[in-house]
C-alpha cells in the first residue's frame, strides 16, 4: 500500500492524468515512462511522480521491467479473453434489464452512435486512421454507455467500468481499423442490439449483446498477441 502524506491528491491527480493518457493511447503499450521527464512535464519533484507510477502499477496499467524502467504494459491474451468474458455476461445482463426501461430518446443516441462508426466505415475504403479515429473510439463507447444506463443498475455499471479501465480504449478502433469484416460486423450487431431493445425483447437484447462483446473480445485477444510480439523486439 502506498503511504499517505500531504501529496496525496497531487499524487492522485497526476495519476489520473497519466491514466487518461494511457487510455486514449496518447501513451502506447509498451511506451517507457520515465520519471524525470513526466515530473518535467507536470511541473513537480519526481517523489510525486514515483508514487503516482506505483498506483498504475498496482492497477495493472504499468509495469516495471528491468533496465527500462516503468512502462505501459501489454496485457496477456488469456487476461483479454478472460476479462471479456465476464464483460460480456455483465453487458449482457445490462442489456437486458435496458429493454424494459430504455426511453425513445436513449435509443435515438443508440442509432446517432451506431450511425458514426458506419459513417466511418464507409469514409475509410481502406484507410485504417478514418475508422481508428478518436470519433470513433468515443461513438462505440457512447454506445455502450447509453445501454448500461437505460439499465439502471449502478452497482453494474461500475463493475463493467473496472473492466473497461483495464485496458486502453483506443484499442478496440485500431483492432477495428485493421479489420474492414469485423468493422461491419460490429456496426451489424449494433444494430441487432437496437432492434432487439427497440422490440422489447430482453432475450434477445441480452443473447445479442453478449455475443456482440465476445467478439469483440476475440478480435482484441488476437490484436494484443500480435502485438504482444512486436512491441518489444521491433
């Protein structure tokens, strides 16, 4: 546990700051992050900085590796497979309690989403930075986003949040970029998550939803183990 002194909230804030910026992927997997350049950057001692850098350590986000230092770190494969897995029953659960209580309005936002990543797709005729775009990025998490909120279940929500903070958000829209089939079939089963909440049906929606995200799932797992072998040996 790190101790607590008076640097706490700088210690937290500086954290959140370097978090953000993992999940976003200014910061790429496997990026050094070296203390004197970071206190440099944020105008502090490198004591700040240390402590902030444990903190991602010990929420899986760094690691620290010998004669580099602290870096962004890849995670393995099976964590992927194994976090969508559980991923997928929470959202799958989520979608299902949204077809009950999702408003006309939350499924307007759920299309305008959805409408954003096939606008993209479409624009991108082969060019992997229109579909990996942060528009991107941030239209298929809004998508979700709105699901667990017609859902109404904070406590579930918060635990697909854990999930989702795992791992850099950009990473799914380059995994997407690269891949112009499972781009369609990612809008396609939107689409399908939609008609199913549209119509009520919450056996649908959950069935939908749940394959949806352990696709999602496979597609990332394969991304990661390519990258897994590269990223450190060029």
């Amino acid at each position: 546990m790190t101790p607590q002194t008076d640097e706490g909230p700088l210690v937290d804030d500086i954290a959140a700051r370097i978090r953000a910026r993992i999940m976003n992927g200014e910061l790429a997997i496997g990026k050094p992050l070296r203390q004197a350049a970071l206190a440099a950057e944020f105008g502090v001692s490198r004591t700040p900085v240390r402590e902030a850098l444990r903190q991602l350590q010990s929420g899986g986000l760094i690691e620290v590796q010998p004669n580099r230092g602290a870096v962004v770190r890849v995670p393995t494969p099976w964590e992927v497979r194994q976090a969508y897995e559980v991923r997928a029953e929470l959202e799958g659960l989520a979608a299902r309690r949204a077809a009950s209580r999702i408003t006309g309005r939350q499924l307007t936002a759920l299309r305008e989403h959805n409408a954003v990543l096939r606008e993209a797709a479409e624009r991108a005729a082969g060019e992997e930075a229109a579909a990996g775009s942060p528009a991107t990025t941030a239209a298929n998490d809004c998508f979700h986003t709105v699901v667990c909120e017609a859902a109404d279940n904070p406590w579930l929500s918060r635990m697909i949040d854990r999930i989702n903070e795992s791992f850099p958000r950009n990473v799914s829209s380059l995994a997407l970029a690269g891949d112009e089939r499972h781009r369609q079939l990612n809008i396609r089963q939107h689409e399908l998550i939609v008609e199913a909440l549209t119509a009520r049906d919450a056996d649908r929606a959950q069935e939908v939803m749940r394959d949806h995200v352990i696709s999602s799932g496979e597609l990332l797992t394969a991304w990661y183990e390519r990258r897994s072998q590269t990223v450190f040996h060029g």
